[in-house]
C-alpha cells in the first residue's frame, strides 16, 4: 500500500505541478481529466488480468483439483465486480463533468517557428 502511495505521488506532483490551476473549475478539470485518463484505464486493466486469471485457474489449472477451482471462481468474481465497480465510477465522473460543464477538449496551442522561418 505505501509503495501504491508513493508510486501515485511521484506520478501525479509533477502534473499537478506543471497544471498551473487558477480556480476551483480548472482543479476540477484537472483531477477529472486524471482519472479519466490514467486511473480508469490501469484499474480497468487490472480487473482484465485477474478476470482472465481467474479463468485459466478455473478451466485450465483446476481440472482435478476443487481448491484451485474455488481460486478461479473468486478471482472471476472479484474481476467483475471490479469492472462493475470501474464503469459506476466512470459514469460518475463523465455525469460530474457534464453537470459542471468543464472543458475537457484538447487545447489548442499556436503553432511554433520553425528555425529559419519568418511569420
């Protein structure tokens, strides 16, 4: 858990750093545009994995024995709900964006010289 942490500190300061938020809306937008573009998608993987995983100790590693099959099945169950549990929050957080109105298009930035050219 505390490599969690640290891992998701290091990753996330220096965005937040660099985001220059100005009012309550753009931190909002920022946190959103976060989860919805990196913590959605890693969790959804996770879920995928041990969903699959759970499959192949039902199927594949649990044809002769019961335990590993009861493995399988837990490990499927907690997939699913996992995914379920990714979709609500997703939905959520689109539902809050929309409700709010934030901006969450890419922003359009002027286009650089290139060396050499003049405008």
């Amino acid at each position: 858990m505390k490599l969690f942490a640290l891992l998701s500190v290091a990753l996330l300061v220096p965005l937040a750093a660099s985001a220059a938020v100005t009012d309550v809306y753009q931190l909002a937008d920022l946190i959103l545009t976060i989860i919805n573009n990196v913590l959605v998608p890693v969790v959804f993987a996770v879920a995928f994995i041990v969903f699959i995983w759970g499959v192949f100790r039902y199927f594949i590693a649990g044809k002769q024995d019961d335990e590993s099959r009861e493995q399988g099945k837990s490990l499927m169950l907690w997939g699913l709900i996992g995914f379920f549990l990714m979709v609500s929050v997703w939905g959520l957080v689109n539902i809050l964006t929309n409700t709010l109105d934030l901006n969450t298009s890419v922003p359009n930035f002027p286009d650089t010289p290139t060396p050499g050219s003049r405008r």
